[in-house]
C-alpha cells in the first residue's frame, strides 16, 4: 500500500476538500483507499462524518481516532492500539482526527533527536503515526493511503510525512504559495536526510519503521478564476513562476530554463474554482461531481458537475500513476 501525503506549508489553499475528492474518486473508481485525518484541527473529518457522529466517536473511552490509537504509547503505558478504521463507505475507511493529537507534538519533538541517540522508544514513537497508518490499510485491504496535515513545518507534520511514499503539494495562485514552496522543500529534504540517519541506529529491529521517502509526486494549482478559457490575469503572473519555483526548491534542480506551467511535468492539473458548487456540496455532505438536481444542481449547474468529475477523475489518474499505483489491480 502506498501512502501518499497532501502538504503545503501555506494554508488555505483547499488541500483538505482536495484530499476528500480525490478519495471520493478513487471509490468511483473502484479502489480502496484509507483516508488519515492527521491534522488537529479534524476539518477533513468533519467533511465525511456528521457532527453527531464525530461527537459519539470523541466521547468513547476509547477513542477509534488517530490520537486514541496513540495515546497508550504517548502516555508511557503502552503501545499503539489497533483499531478499525470508520467506514464512510464499502471502499473509503477513515482514520478520524482529533483535537487532542495537538498533545504529542512535544513528545515527537523530543524522541526526533533522542533517535539519533538509539533509543528504542524514541522510534517507537516517531514510527507510531506510520504504523498506525499502515495497520488500519491492512484491515481495510487498502489499494492505497491519503493523509492530510496541517499548514507547517513542526514535529507532529514530519512524523506525518515520514509515513508518506510520495507528496503531493497542492498550491494557490498567490505569492504566499511561492513562499511556501520556498519553506516546504529544503525542510523535506532535511527531514529525509536525518531520518535516513536515524533509521540505522534502531537497537529494535521488529519495530515496523517508515522509508521516510516523502519523494515529491508533483503540485496541483487550486482554486484560480478563469476567464476565456484561461486563468485570469491576477493568477496567471503567479501561476507561470510556479514551474521554476517547485524545480528549485522542492526538487533542488537549479540552473533550468524557465518553462511554461502547460509543458511542466510536475504540474499535475490546474483546478479551477468551482465556487457554484462547493456551497450546494456542503450542504448536501457529498462531493462536487456528486451534485444531483435533487441537490440544488439543476440547469447549467449539471454541465459544471459533469465538468468537475472529469478533472477530477483525471486528476486522480494522474495522480495514482505518478506514485506507482494501481487502483486497476
């Protein structure tokens, strides 16, 4: 099973509906896929579960989220606890998140270093988000793992990315993606290179640990306006420095001549915003390319929703072959 982990140090760029729709699409498509909420804040949680199924689910004892399999390890009683993870439906399972997985960034960034020094529960615990991820894809028989993070660059995020095969960078059309690009990339590869490092000195050798590959799969431009066909003009002169950008931060290739957005290879797609839809998606707790008329989505809405799944279900075509998956068996 591949795990393939959606990051970008800038927020609010739509990486989390993103994640949702493309799991949404891989159902469509046939295949299984486990979905890790691993961002405190829960918000893609939010967007499969009902409230008053997250409530039930977060006043358990035992918690079936990301931070109550954890939580035994972190309390220094225990180890990771399996748990099965919430059907949304017969081929998307979901690793709920939760608020208080905010409460074991400090212990992961304590046991980053203490790896380093071969301490075999400090790899336990930076390993345990990974293992957790890969325990619930095997009960699921998963073709494939999704994880949405936060927006940074702390210890919780890289004990994230660790799990993750590939990484997908989704990016807004403003100067504050190119920052982030600027961020995001020299810190992976630092956290590469050091886990690299750290593996090597594991005095444990059943302990299930990451590749820590977080290769870089591409980047997806989001949510731009477009006029005639193209992006309008007030994205357009961020989007064509985006393709020299990602090459020389995130992949560190320096010297290349600047090419378009429309030859570049890692430019995955360039979603529009479908600003009609997402407020009828929302209110009717389903994906965009989804929408019904029963929906809300009559009329020229029907024409966008066709739309929407064909970029959608391309993009996640791309997207599975690009980090060497098969959803086709």
């Amino acid at each position: 099973m591949k795990t393939i982990g959606f990051f970008n140090n800038k927020g609010g760029v739509g990486k989390t509906s993103l994640v949702y729709h493309v799991a949404w699409m891989l159902s469509a498509l046939q295949a299984r896929v486990i979905v890790a909420d691993l961002d405190p804040q829960a918000n893609l949680t939010s967007m499969f579960l009902t409230e008053d199924r997250l409530e039930e689910i977060w006043s358990l004892e035992e918690r079936p989220t990301v931070y109550g399999a954890l939580s035994s390890l972190f309390r220094g009683v225990g180890e990771i606890r399996n748990f099965l993870p919430e059907m949304v439906n017969d081929r998307i399972g979901l690793i709920p998140g939760d608020l208080e997985l905010s409460r074991v960034e400090d212990d992961l960034s304590t046991a980053w270093p203490d790896c380093g020094d071969g301490k075999e529960r400090a790899f336990r615990v930076i390993s345990s988000l990974a293992r957790s991820i890969s325990q619930a894809g095997q009960s699921f028989s998963a073709d494939v793992a999704l994880v949405d993070v936060g927006p940074n660059l702390g210890a919780l995020n890289r004990a994230a990315l660790l799990a993750c095969s590939h990484v997908i960078v989704p990016v807004g059309a403003d100067l504050f993606s190119l920052q982030g690009l600027r961020n995001m990339g020299p810190t992976l590869r630092t956290w590469r290179a050091q886990w690299g490092e750290r593996k090597g000195r594991n005095p444990e050798p059943t302990i299930q640990l990451p590749d820590g590959q977080m290769t870089p799969a591409g980047y997806i431009v989001m949510r731009h306006s477009v006029l005639a066909g193209r992006a309008a003009k007030a994205y357009s002169k961020w989007i064509d420095r985006m393709p020299k950008q990602y090459w020389k931060y995130v992949l560190d290739e320096h010297g290349k001549e600047p090419i378009s957005i429309d030859s570049d290879a890692n430019c995955l797609a360039l979603l529009k915003d479908y600003r009609s839809l997402m407020p009828l998606a929302q209110e009717a707790r389903k994906p965009m390319f989804n929408l019904k008329p029963a929906d809300g989505a009559f009329g020229g809405h029907q024409a966008a929703v066709q739309g929407c799944w064909t970029d959608f279900k391309e993009l996640t075509l791309t997207i599975m072959q690009r980090c060497g998956v098969s959803i086709f068996g």
